[in-house]
C-alpha cells in the first residue's frame, strides 16, 4: 500500500569513475565505458599488492575543491560535498528553513586514509604531529556533518552504516524522513574512498577482487562465466529528496519518485550472502508492498551484481523469486560492470542510474559479458543501452552488503 507522502527526486549530484558530474557520467555508462585504470605502480613494488588497478575517480578533488576545503576534509567527505553541491544545484538550491531540511549521506568504511595517515605519522613523527583535525575527518559521520553544515540542514544529519548497502539505505532513511513529517527536503546518498594499499591488500585477501590485472578495462564481468571478482571503485553520489507537495509549490523539476522502500537482513554469514536469496526477495518484495506498483509494472532491475562467483546468480534468482513470471519482461543491468564498485557509494550512484533509466526510457548496458553464465535466469542487457517501454514504469534498485544488509528501492516515472 502506499504512503499518503510521495516522495520525489528533484536533484542529482555524482562524483564517479566515469566523470566529475552526473550528465558525464550517465552519458559513459550509455556509451559502456570502463572507469578501471592501473594506479599508482609504487603500491604494487612496495606492498607486494596481487591486484594492480581500480576504478579510480574521474576528477579529483584538487579540481574542484579549493586547497583549505582538501586539507580539513578526507576523501570521503570531499566526494560528498561535490556530489551534494552538484545535486542541491541541480535542484534549483531552493529557499528552506533549515529546520525542514536534513542529511543522510553515509559512508561504508569512513576516513579510512585519514586514520591510515594519522597512524603512520604517530609512528614515524610522534604524537605532536597528529593533525588536530584528525578526529573530525576519520569520523565516518563526517560527510553527512560537512554536508548539514554546508546547507544548514537542521532536520537531521545522520549516517546509516551498512557496507556496500550504504548508499541506498541512507536514501531509504531520508524517505523515511520525509514521510514521517521530520523534513521537507533531504539531502541523501553515499560515497567511498577507499583506494588505497590497505583495503585492496585486505579485499584482496577476502578473495573478492578481479585479479585480471592484464586487462582492467574487462576485469568487472558481471554474470559472465569467467567473472572472477570485483574492482573497486571510488566516489560518491547524492541525491535530492522531496515531498512531492513541497516540489509542487516551488515548482520544482521532477526525475522519478521513490516509490517504496525495501529493508532486510540475512542473519546468515558475515560475508556470503544467504544462498537461497530469501532476504534479497524479502527486501524487494517489501519495497514492491509499500508502493503502488506491482510486479508487472517493473521494466528495469539496476543489479547490485558485483561481478562475484557466487553473488550474482543467488541476486539473479531472487529478483526472479520476488518478481515471478513478471521477471521475463524486466531489462536487467549491472552497471558495476564499467564504475566499479563504490563499496558504500554504490547504492547512491546506482539510484541514479535507476531514476535517468526511468527518465529516459534507457536500460544501461552491462559490459564485458562475453559468455553468459547459463544459471541466469534473467535478460541481460549487454554492451549497448536497451530502450524500455512508454507509460507509467518502475524500476528496482538493489543493492546488498557485507553482514547480511539488504535495500530494495522502487523507482517510477512522474
């Protein structure tokens, strides 16, 4: 059933792998470019790493940000406020009481270079030389603090943790915001920087990265039998949420509607996902109830489908558990395949791949799927952009994470 309070997205702000805003962004996902490049070789020769390439951010921060906003802020945070800049313009930058206005936008990890750093100076220099600012900028609030700051958002600022989940559950909870009467407006999505020697060493343990080192561009192959793990990425998206009544007033531009919002969790492993997807099904399944969609109306599924042996075809089978038959018409795209995954940012971006699909009636391609896994279950859409019907459509975003977290989000055409 649906919610009295319709909740909309009125702006869109990304900082990714495939450019510095939102528009360069989807036009290379259009277009199936990679955003996996080798980086520094130094980190290979001094740390031994197996893997020797990422999705690294498009345009860096010294681009964009001025020299007094890099040094008080960690990667993480710098990501954010980009994306948020971008959004909230996007949006009109419209008049509000900062009481009505909040913040979710979350990180998986948090300051990660910023804590590495303080820990290497504090051995090699001494505790005097620990930075002052250190404590705020490995803060995994801290994006979502810079953010109320930036924009006076009162309402609340918050950061919801949840791995690889993160991003889009911290857009559920600004929904949530606005249904429950918190806020007006929301400012909400996610981001990561976490390319850096010692969380590939640690991902690279966990045998979840590509080790397709010869050729990066193709490393992320997500349902292709020789997938063989991720590539990691970096950046951040963000959106902005409003009542749909609020938007109406100022007459504000509308891109879709998050219709319903689906939360779940395993209880299983730590790690794997729960073999027969039934909290991945729960989740979308409760995103699906709370809107007022059904399954048949559902053209587009945005994958979380990292490019993992096992992952992908337990997601693939559930998105055909909770949608049925109705699965046979849905265009499905794992677009990992060319950003990478934002770990705690993926969410966020991937939500705004599923609103511009909507918008535009385009299903982004999945790159480097040569030979399909025969297991799956479902129409993948592969190296070009697949049209999706006219008339009134929805769309799933899902995206799952490390300790059992499950977000399903509905997204439909105004």
């Amino acid at each position: 059933m649906s919610h009295p309070i319709d909740v909309v997205v009125t702006g869109l702000g990304a900082t990714t792998p495939l450019g510095g805003d939102v528009p360069t962004t989807w036009a290379a996902a259009l277009a199936g470019e990679s955003g996996a490049r080798p980086f520094d070789p130094e980190w290979v020769e001094t740390f031994g790493l197996p893997v020797t390439f990422a999705a690294t951010i498009k345009v860096t921060p010294d681009e964009v940000l001025t020299r007094p906003e890099i040094k008080r802020m960690d990667p993480s945070a710098q990501y954010a406020i980009i994306a948020a800049r971008e959004a909230w313009a996007d949006a009109g930058a419209p008049e509000i009481d900062g009481e009505r206005l909040g913040a979710v936008v979350s990180s998986g990890i948090g300051g990660i270079w910023t804590t590495l750093e303080a820990w290497d100076t504090l051995r090699e220099k001494g505790s005097r030389r620990v930075l002052p600012m250190t404590v705020p900028m490995m803060m995994p609030n801290s994006p979502t603090a810079y953010v109320s700051l930036e924009f006076g958002a009162k309402a609340g600022a918050h950061a919801v943790v949840s791995a690889c989940a993160t991003g889009a559950e911290a857009i559920g909870y600004g929904v949530d915001m606005i249904r429950s009467g918190r806020a007006d407006i929301v400012i909400a999505g996610g981001t990561e920087a976490t390319i850096h020697p010692m969380p590939i060493a640690a991902f690279a343990a966990s045998r979840t990265l590509s080790l397709r080192n010869d050729d990066p561009q193709a490393a992320s192959r997500p349902y292709d039998v020789d997938r063989d793990g991720f590539v990691i990425g970096e950046g951040a998206g963000v959106v902005v949420l409003e009542s749909a009544a609020h938007a109406a007033a100022r007459g504000a531009r509308v891109y879709g509607r998050i219709a319903g919002v689906g939360l779940s969790a395993d209880g299983y492993h730590i790690t794997s996902p729960e073999p027969s997807g039934d909290g991945q099904i729960r989740a979308m399944k409760a995103a699906l109830a709370e809107s007022d969609v059904t399954a048949a109306d559902v053209v587009h599924v945005n994958a979380h489908a990292t490019s993992t042996v096992v992952g992908d075809l337990i997601e693939a089978r559930s998105v055909r558990g909770a949608l049925g038959e109705d699965s046979d018409h849905v265009a499905l795209s794992a677009t990992k395949s060319m950003t990478g995954h934002l770990l705690g940012g993926a969410g966020a971006l991937e939500t705004i791949f599923t609103v511009l699909a909507v918008r535009d009636r385009q299903a982004p391609p999945t790159i480097n799927v040569e030979t399909p896994d025969p297991e799956l279950v479902l129409d993948l859409v592969r190296d070009k952009p697949r049209q999706l019907r006219d008339g009134d459509v929805a769309a799933l975003n899902n995206s799952f994470g490390f300790g059992g977290h499950n977000v399903a989000l509905v997204v439909t055409s105004v």
